[in-house]
C-alpha cells in the first residue's frame, strides 16, 4: 500500500503540469528563472516550482493607432490616425527582450507616424498616403526587429485638417476649376476661329459661294416669322435677277 503512495503523488505532478499549447501559439520555457527552450503546439508538461511557461501568440495582430497631432514640413497643423498590423516571429525574444511588447509596438508607431509627418509637407501628405505609410513602416520594423517582431503592414486611416486649411483647399481647387474651363474655353475658340478663317477663305476664292451662304442665312432666319429681316441686296444680285426675269 505504502508503495501506490508515490505513484499517486507522481501522477498528480503529472497532470498539474500538463500544460496545452494552441496551434496559433508558442510557449516560453524557463527553468530556475532562466530561458530553457521554445515550446511548440500541443500538451507539454511544465513542472511546478522548477519550471514556467509564457504563451505567445503568433498571429497577426493590429493596433489602432489613436489620433495624433502633428505639424507637417510646411507648418500645417494635422491631426492624423492610422492602423498597424504586426505579428511575433520569435517568441524567446519578444517574452527577454521587452516587457510589454503590445504596448511598446503602439507607442513606437504614434512617436514615428508624428516624425514621418513632419517630415512631408502637405499636398505630399494628401496625395502620397501609401508612401507616407511606407516610410513608418520601415522605421517601425527596423526599431522592432531586435524584439523579435514583424511589421506587415501601416495604412493611415485619416487625416484631419483645420476648419481654415479646409476652407483654403476648396478655394484653391475652385480657382484650378475655374482656370481649366477658361483655358478649355480659349482653347475652343481658337479652333472656332481657324475653322472661321478656312470657310471664309474658301468662300471667298468661289464665285457665287458668298451669295448662296448668305441666301441660305436668310431663308433660317424666315423660318422664325416672328422676326423681320432686312437685308441689303448687292447690285450683282440684282443686275443677275433682271436678266433673268427680262429672259
């Protein structure tokens, strides 16, 4: 009977120290407070006392990035938030090297998307979104490397402009508006101009042409009987008609 009482005891150590690693995870080891292996999926045993675990999650994981404000190259005041996707590619090293890797990883994003801001004026802000989220991400992934983590991916979410910088950018694009319908505008009647010019210099190398285009005006403009026309008959047309009706 005395001899079943250690087995008891050494199947209860067992099953305490059962310990359940999730596909999407990895576990720290440490034995006597220092790091003895990386422990992969499935039921792994951790003895009390003598050794710990610390789980990791692998996966992707995302950070809002809350609203910051920055100043950008040309001394715009911006307000600017943006979302952060990472993930651990090494346990060990992210569990030794940073305390709170989450939190390290969000306060490192807001510090650099504020640099990388103010680093870009404002139209280049506005128009080059994918490579302002380039240039964090870079900065992010290279100050993360040591920690054992991996940037995939920064895209800024929005960026607010002051109600004066709003009104100023509308104005702005009103005026180029404005300037393209003037230039289309100018631009149409130097084409209506050089047609223009080709019908009256066809017209006037054609005998008779002038007389029928003006004849022919005459008879649109009888369409409408509202209107009284009076037109000036050149003396050829009228020495033309009396030889025609003396024939």
């Amino acid at each position: 009977m005395n001899f079943l009482i250690p087995i008891i005891i050494a199947i209860v150590i067992i099953l305490i120290s059962i310990r359940q690693i999730n596909q999407y995870e990895r576990g720290v080891k440490f034995q006597f407070g220092k790091y003895y292996k990386t422990i992969q999926p499935g039921w792994r045993l951790v003895f009390p006392i003598i050794q710990h675990m610390e789980k990791v999650d692998i996966r992707v994981k995302v950070i809002d990035v809350p609203d910051q404000d920055a100043i950008t190259k040309d001394n715009v005041s911006v307000n600017v938030n943006a979302v952060l996707y990472y993930k651990v590619i090494q346990a060990e090293t992210v569990i030794l090297e940073v305390e709170d890797y989450e939190y390290a990883v969000a306060q490192l994003a807001q510090t650099t998307m504020r640099d990388v801001v103010g680093e870009v004026d404002l139209d280049g802000l506005l128009s080059k979104r994918d490579v302002v989220s380039d240039n964090i991400l870079k900065i992010v992934d290279k100050a993360t490397d040591p920690w054992g983590i991996k940037i995939v991916s920064v895209d800024l979410k929005h960026i607010e402009l002051p109600n004066e910088m709003k009104r100023t950018i509308a104005k702005q694009a009103e005026a180029e508006r404005e300037k393209r319908a003037v230039i289309i505008k100018a631009e149409g009647e130097v084409i209506a101009a050089d047609n223009m010019s080709k019908a009256a210099d066809i017209l006037s190398h054609s005998e008779g042409a002038l007389h029928l285009r003006t004849l022919q005006s005459i008879n649109d403009l009888s369409s409408d009987k509202s209107n009284t026309v009076i037109f000036a008959m050149p003396l050829e047309v009228l020495r033309a008609i009396e030889k025609i009706s003396k024939n």
